[in-house]
C-alpha cells in the first residue's frame, strides 16, 4: 500500500504544506484541481494512487483515472527551464492508475466463537500469574483477580442470554442494566495491567483482545433484540440535555461522561451522568 505522498504524474514525494497547486517536479497541478463535473476546485489527485480513486466533496462525482490535459478547466503551470529542452509527454505508470482499493470491514465472529477464544487465552493467562514474580507479589495478583472477576460477570451474561432469561423486564431492574454497562459498554482491561511482567502482561492482552469481541457481538444482540444502546455523548461536543443528562456544573456542553445512560427504543431506560 502506497503510504506517502507522491505526485501521481511523476511519482516523486511532494509537500502538503504551502499553497502550491503543482507538483514541484513535474509542474502537473495535484492540489486543487477541478472538477470535470461541477467545475470547483476540490480534487487532490495523490488521492488517486494512494485509494484508488479520488472524490469531489460537492458533487460527489468518483475519479478513478488522473485526467489529461484537455479534461482539466485550468491549464497547469509549467516550471521555468533554465535552457530549452525537448517536450517531453508524461505517461502515469501502470501502477498508479491501478492503486488496490481500501479493503471492505473485516468480518467479526459469532458470539460463540469469541467465547471460545477468551477461554482459550485464559488458560494461557492462569498458568502465567503462576510466574514465580507473581506469586511473590501480591498487589498484582489482585490486579489478575480483579481482571478475572470482570470476566466472570462477561460468562454469567453470556449464560443467562442463552438461557432466554435477559429481557425488557430484566433490563429494567437496576443491578442487571449495571452488570450489562459494565460488561459489554465499558473496557475490562486494567489500567493497572501495565504494571505486570511482560510474561504476564501479554496474556491479558490476549485476553482482553477477545472479550472486546465478544462486547461487539453482544452489543450488537441487545441493539438488534431489545433496541437497547448507549445514549451517544461526545465530551467537548455534546450539549447538555437534562431529559438525557443528571448534570453535574451548569455549563452548556458536556466536558466529561461519569457514567453511560441507556435508550431502551425511545425510552430513556437510565439517564447519562455527566460533568458540565
């Protein structure tokens, strides 16, 4: 994949700092190039090599191909020669005019397959916190215990959901919406965690890898299922809203979420505590 910056003509690296329109090189215009659509100068054609095509951002209008000279509303400057030389016509390579396209979203797995996963790496992370380091170290012990205890509560969910025992009615009691915000809307992984050996620590991350996963799926079911989701909230952006929000200040954005709220369909199921 084609990470830097070239001129798709010449293929040399060019700058994207100044408000030169041409490559410095080959003096073909790159920047600000218009559209063959609608005329307005929006298209940076080293779009072109690096994704496969390039987009007008007012008529939407899709290139795939760097236009000629003809196609172009605005002739592109040519450098100054130092000493007359022969014309020389540009041919873009091959390999620019065919840039692989950004892959498609990557196919996440069953909530049953995930679950297998992060019973796999546990294992690996159980005989790893019986390292000799760990075993004389008490405080990161608790850190494991706690990060063990948190997927504990991930198993039990799992349990109930396929037992047909998580519904709107279950939803509604307090302790059971805080066990499906902390299990599936929140991070398991310990800032803590840090803190272990290496040996140690890559397990976790195993771990904690997987239950992300399996967060994904299952927010996915309750979104699906019970049209439940998380109120969306922005810090820094988001304007404070007391039908959604429990605020704390009195400023009219919201500077920090303290705990998530919840949109049961169009119902607010639990409001969003939220710093002003």
């Amino acid at each position: 994949m084609i990470t830097s910056t070239i001129c798709p003509y010449c293929e040399q690296p060019v700058t994207t700092f100044g408000s030169r329109a041409e490559c410095q090189h080959c003096g073909e215009m790159i920047f600000s190039v218009p559209c063959a659509s609608c005329g307005r100068r929006t298209l940076n054609l080293t779009h072109i090599p690096r994704y496969g095509k390039v987009a007008c951002f007012f008529c939407k209008t899709e290139i795939v191909q760097l236009p000629n000279r003809q196609e172009r509303s605005v002739a592109s400057p040519q450098p100054r020669a130092v000493a007359p030389t022969p014309a020389r016509v540009a041919t873009p390579p091959a390999a620019v005019l065919t840039a692989s396209r950004a892959p498609k979203s990557p196919t996440m797995p069953t909530a049953a397959e995930t679950r297998k996963v992060v019973e796999e790496c546990l294992l690996g992370l159980e005989r790893a916190a019986q390292d000799r380091e760990m075993l004389h170290a008490p405080d990161l012990r608790a850190i494991i215990s706690t990060f063990l205890d948190n997927l504990q509560s991930l198993f039990m969910l799992d349990e109930r959901i396929n037992a047909g025992e998580v519904t709107e009615e279950w939803l509604r009691i307090h302790d059971n919406l805080s066990l499906v915000a902390r299990v599936c809307f929140s991070p398991l992984w310990p800032t803590e965690g840090m803190l272990l050996p290496s040996s140690v620590q890559v397990w976790v991350l195993a771990v904690d890898d997987a239950a992300r996963r399996w967060q994904y799926t299952h927010r996915r079911w309750f979104a699906e299922t019970l049209k439940l989701r998380m109120i969306p909230i922005v810090p820094t952006v988001t304007t404070t809203n007391p039908a959604w929000h429990v605020i704390d200040g009195h400023g009219q954005v919201v500077n920090a979420l303290i705990a998530p709220g919840f949109l049961l369909g169009d119902e607010v199921l639990r409001k969003a505590r939220v710093r002003a």
